[in-house]
C-alpha cells in the first residue's frame, strides 16, 4: 500500500492529539510504537451537555458541547478505535472499524503501553498524547431524529437484531440515558413531540 497507517474514524469523532505534536504523523512516530502492530485510541464521550435542541441552526458538535463522561472505567471511556500498521499482513484479514479481534496482532495505547484485551475495550482509558472526541447523542433532539431516520431508512430485511437495536433506541432511548442525565425537560419534550412517532 501506500500508507503506513490506516483507521477508520466517523464524522461523529474527532482525533486529539496533546499539544505537543505537530500532527498526526509526529505522534505516529514515536519509537514506543515500533514493536506493536496497531495503536488502540480511547474515546472521550462528549455528553449532551444539558441541551435539549439545536439552537440557531448550529448543528457542530465542537463548541457546543463541553461535558464529557469523566470516569476512566465506564465503557463510554474505555471504549475505542484502532490505528493499524498496514506493514502487518494480519491486519488485512482482521480488520473492523473498530479493533481487530485477533490474538495474533498486538497492541497498545497512545503511550505505547501494551493492551491486553482484544475487541473494542481497553482495561482503562488513556488521553495522554492522543484519543478520540466522541460525540453519539449531541441533543435530544438530535438523537431521537437520527433514530427515526436509520428505521426509516437503514432497514435490514431478516435481521431482527438490527430492528431490536432500533426500536430499543426509539422506545427506550437505549444509549442516550446511558451518558446523560434523564431530566423532567427532557421526558416532557419526548411526550410533546415524539410521542406519535415512536
């Protein structure tokens, strides 16, 4: 290939790097990485904020949410996506959007820290010299709008586990309630304007 790197991040995430490099290709540089085949990133989950809606037509994520899940051993911060080195031939067949799930390739966190856990987890998190912004709720109303949009839309004949996923968002708000907090505003905003569509 002609890359060194490859990563596969949404436009819901955002790559940090600590102030102290220039870019990404500095922080990918560093010599603690040479004996891993990929770098395992944690999200910083970004909360809603306390915003129930979008305010003047402002639809980015950066400045208007500042509230984070500030527990290191929530799986909101454990949770992360990998940056793999395309030199490995293993990366090629077990690679996934977010971690390879092979005990074959090994891997570390942004300090060069090996990582003992395979999937989309580590032990703990880590936003030392590099992680991911992660925004996946931004506004209620934000939320419950996406939501109706992947089941009108995004439909996958046959796969109940898809539909379950869908409805369980819609119905009960799966991971919304997860990272924020369920406030008599925002239960009386689900009934005044949801409450015929889900």
């Amino acid at each position: 290939p002609n890359f060194d790197w490859i990563g596969f991040i949404d436009i819901d995430e955002f790559i940090v790097l600590n102030e102290s490099f220039s870019n990404i290709s500095s922080f990918l540089s560093l010599p603690v990485f040479d004996g891993f085949d990929y770098i395992k990133l944690n999200w910083r989950t970004f909360t809603d904020s306390g915003k129930i809606v979008v305010e003047n037509e402002d639809y980015g994520c950066l400045n208007r949410f500042k509230e984070y899940v500030d527990n290191p051993k929530s799986p909101w911060s454990r949770r992360c996506k990998g940056i793999y080195k395309t030199s490995n031939d293993q990366v090629k067949k077990f690679l996934n959007v977010h971690c390879a799930y092979s005990d074959d390739l090994v891997s570390c966190n942004d300090v060069g820290e090996k990582v003992n856990r395979n999937g989309t987890m580590t032990e703990y998190s880590s936003y030392v010299n590099c992680w991911i912004n992660h925004y996946p709720c931004k506004t209620l109303e934000e939320y419950v709008n996406n939501q109706l949009k992947k089941h009108n839309t995004q439909s996958r004949p046959g796969d109940s586990g898809y539909e379950f996923y869908i409805k369980d968002r819609l119905t009960n708000f799966g991971d919304f309630w997860e990272i924020n907090d369920k406030t008599p505003e925002k239960m009386e905003y689900i009934e005044k304007n949801f409450k015929n569509e889900i």
